[in-house]
C-alpha cells in the first residue's frame, strides 16, 4: 500500500519534531507521532509548535511506533513532496551503530505537486498528519484527472 508521508523539522536540515503517514485506503487510521524540540528556530516556534495538536514522545518510541506501524505491509511504498521527508523517515529506522528497525521491503517515492498542477491544500499546514493528507488528495485527484 501507498503511505504518503510528510515531516516537521527544526529548519532546513534541523532534527525530526514530527512524522505522519496518510495510508492510501483513508479508511486506515493514519500514524503521527511527535518529539520533543528543545531548541526550535524562530519560525519552527511560531508556524509548527503551535499546531503539532499532540504531546512529544522519546524518538526511540517513536522509531518503534514507526516501525510496527509498517511492519504488517508487506509492500509499504512512502511518497514524499520532500527529500527531507524521506531521509527523516529513513533515518529514524536506525537504532545504533550497523542496527535498525525491522521492517519489510520499504520504497519510497519523491513527488513534486507542483508539476501535479491543483495541489490540495492543508486543512492545517505545518501539521505533518493534516499535510500528509493534502498529500494524498493531491497525488489521488492527479491520478483521477490522468485516468479519466
């Protein structure tokens, strides 16, 4: 299954402070977990701490949840508007030195839904959950008007 993934982070190339997958079947209860950001950027503080809409949880927990969430997929393919996004998720499957979090035959796919044409706006932009699934309505209705 598609699982269209967004993050927040503490500015350009800054730590993971929030990660959210919408699964293409949005009748799937969507993942989203937040950390903790000890020390955000001027704008993190205004534009994403205010609307994360959720308490932090310990990164190790997190990577868990991550990880448990997809590891029941046997195909789990995650599509991203951002690099970033990718190299966050990615990153947060990696425990220790040589060691990471089981998963199964994970993708990605980077997309850019400008080129897409009519991006879905964000019910609540900065909220990765609620941007994932503007995410997933705009990559949906670009396959609907290229189908139809």
């Amino acid at each position: 299954m598609r699982y269209f993934l967004d993050t927040e982070f503490n500015g350009f190339g800054g730590a993971l402070i929030a990660i959210a997958l919408a699964p293409e079947d949005a009748a799937r209860e969507p993942f989203y977990e937040v950390m903790a950001c000890p020390d955000p950027t001027p704008w993190v503080a205004t534009n994403v701490l205010p609307v994360l809409g959720k308490a932090p949880t310990a990164r190790v927990e997190v990577a868990s949840r991550f990880a448990h969430y997809l590891l029941h997929d046997a195909q789990p393919l995650l599509v991203a508007d951002w690099p970033e996004d990718i190299a966050h998720a990615a990153n947060l499957l990696i425990t220790g030195p040589g060691r990471m979090k089981p998963v199964r035959a994970l993708r990605f796919e980077l997309v850019d839904p400008d080129v897409m044409g009519w991006p879905v706006p964000s019910a609540m932009p900065h909220n990765a959950c609620h941007d994932a699934q503007a995410l997933r309505a705009t990559v949906l209705a670009h396959e609907a008007r290229m189908a139809g």
